[in-house]
C-alpha cells in the first residue's frame, strides 16, 4: 500500500513536470539559459530514454526527410512532422502493450493444456487490465496529443501524402491515438468525473 502510494505520488510529479517542460511550447520569450535546463529534463519527463532517433529510420525507411514544426518544437526534441518519429520511446512501450493483448488470449486458450501457459495467462492479466495501460495512457496523453496535432496539421494541409506503408502507418497511428484521447477525454469528463467521489 505504501508502494502504491509513493508510485502515485512519482506519477503526479512527472505530470507537473510534463506540464512544466512543455512551457516554452507557448507564445513567451523564454532565455537561453533556460532552455539548457529543459533540455536537461524533457527526455526525463517524455520517458524517452532509448536512442530511438537512430532505430526509426531503419523501421520506417519511406519517410522523407522533414523538419520541425517549428524552432520551439525541434528544441522540446518534437523534431518531426511524423508521430512515430516524434513519440521515440513510447512507441515501443505502446507495441508492448498492443502485443500483449493479442499474446493473452492465446495463453489463456492454451491454459487449459500447459501449466507455463496458464502462468504467463494471470501474470498477463494482473499487468493488463485496469493496471499498466492506463498509467500509461496516463502519462503518454501529453506526447500523443502533442506529436499527434502536429502530423495531423500537416495531413490536413495535404502535405503528407500516402504513398508508401510507412506514411500509411503513421497517419493512420496518429488518426487512431488521436480520436482516442478525444474518446478518452469525453469518458473522464461525461461518465467519470460526476461520479469521481
């Protein structure tokens, strides 16, 4: 109980740093010497600790070569227009977890047969449902929608296109995490907050 608190209380302080480090996103002159810290402390605060930068253009070789939305983004390291460039690590933790919906019910089918099975089944369920996900969800909803609005202002002018897979994925990626933080936000603010006591 104790742990559970104390993660709580991390969480809550990387969502103010979140909204801290984003700061210098809005129309205010911010110095130079501030932007070394933050600098320091978004990778901290995106949870962007792998060296994706040098992973993604092998994954996604048909992206073209883009730039920035514009300085303020690039210094926050929203360097991209596309949203898997943009999303780094979390991207990989997204597929973690996409993969770990579809592995579940093919431990559970073979539980029933092998003990190994039937074992990774409840360790599967105790971390997927109602757990990780959200806490993930959570923390991600800042990135997402920021990474997202930026490759969807560049579908909507038509300066995307949809010429190979790797265009396809990720427009369809940043259409789909999109609409469900909007989904996400219509269900905290209509179902769960009159009844958040």
């Amino acid at each position: 109980m104790l742990l559970a608190g104390s993660l709580n209380q991390v969480w809550g302080m990387v969502n103010n740093l979140q909204i801290v480090v984003h700061t210098p996103l809005i129309n205010v002159q911010f110095p130079a010497n501030a932007f070394l810290l933050y600098d320091v402390m978004i990778s901290v605060a995106t949870f962007d600790i792998l060296p994706t930068d040098d992973v993604y253009p092998y994954l996604f070789p048909d992206l073209p070569e883009n730039d920035a939305f514009n300085d303020k983004f690039d210094r926050l390291q929203i360097g991209s227009r596309y949203l898997v460039m943009n999303m780094g690590t979390l991207l990989l933790v997204f597929t973690f977890y996409v993969a770990l919906f579809i592995v579940y019910p093919c431990c559970n089918k073979l539980g029933g047969v092998l003990q190994c099975a039937r074992n990774n089944a409840t360790k599967i369920r105790a971390m997927l449902f109602w757990s990780h996900p959200i806490v993930f969800i959570q923390e991600s909803y800042l990135d997402i929608l920021l990474a997202g609005s930026v490759n969807l202002y560049f579908i909507q002018g038509g300066e995307l296109k949809w010429d190979n897979w790797s265009l396809v994925f990720t427009n369809l990626l940043t259409v789909t995490l999109v609409s469900g933080c909007g989904i996400l936000f219509l269900f905290v603010l209509l179902y769960l907050w009159p009844r958040f006591d």
